[in-house]
C-alpha cells in the first residue's frame, strides 16, 4: 500500500515537473486564475502573473541543462534529485510572483509555498 502511495506522488511530481515545460497561454491563464482566488488579486494583478508564469514556462523549456537535470532523476528515479529541481524552480517562480503581490498577498503566497515547500522537503527526506 505505502509503495502504491509513494509511485502516485512520484508519478504526481513528474506530472508537474513535466508540466513546467508545457506551459501554454491557457493554462498560464488558469493557473493565474486560481492565484486570484486564493489570494485575492486584482484582474491587473491576474493578468501581469499570467505573463509571469507564462515567461517562466518558457524559458525552462529553454534551459536544457534543467531539462538534463530533471531527465537523469527521472531515468534513474531518483526521487530526491526530482524534489531537488522542483524545490529550486519553486523559489526562482515564487520570487516572480512575489513582485506583482501587495504586502498582505505576499503573506499568504508565502504560506501557500511553504507548505508545498514543507510537503516536498518530507518526501525527499523519505527518500533517503
């Protein structure tokens, strides 16, 4: 059972690394989206972190030595490696974000990613 839960959450985690690469305008936009709900953000707001997230997919899908990195963890389900990346991606987008956000936002932004922050450090812990 443990193991059934423990390949869904790399499966999950490989979903959404993969998903960094296949950012497109729509789903930039929803993602913005629920951003706005969770934080309350303006439609200006909404739209300058929709262009936010979009440029990041971007260039991510243009960075191949991220793209090597995540690979080898994936070729040699290294589950820590993967963690590893997405921790980094996380801080780098988060920091992006951040910028568009008002004071009382950021607090909120903040817990939202540590939490996911917390969440990703256990299983990497787990690994080991």
């Amino acid at each position: 059972m443990k193991t059934t839960k423990w390949l869904a959450t790399i499966i999950l985690i490989i979903g959404m690394a993969t998903n960094i690469y296949a950012q497109s305008a729509n789903a930039a936009a929803s993602q913005a989206k629920q951003l706005q709900v969770q934080l309350k953000l303006t439609d200006g707001q909404t739209a300058k972190i929709a262009t936010v997230i979009q440029q990041m997919g971007k260039e991510q899908a243009n960075d191949k030595a991220a793209q090597a990195q995540l690979k080898h963890g994936q070729d040699t389900h290294n589950t820590k490696a993967i963690i590893d990346y997405i921790l980094k991606q996380l801080d780098v987008n988060a920091s992006r974000i951040e910028q568009v956000l008002t004071a009382e936002q950021k607090k909120t932004f903040q817990e939202m990613v540590e939490k996911r922050r917390d969440g990703l450090k256990k299983m990497a812990d787990s690994q080991q």
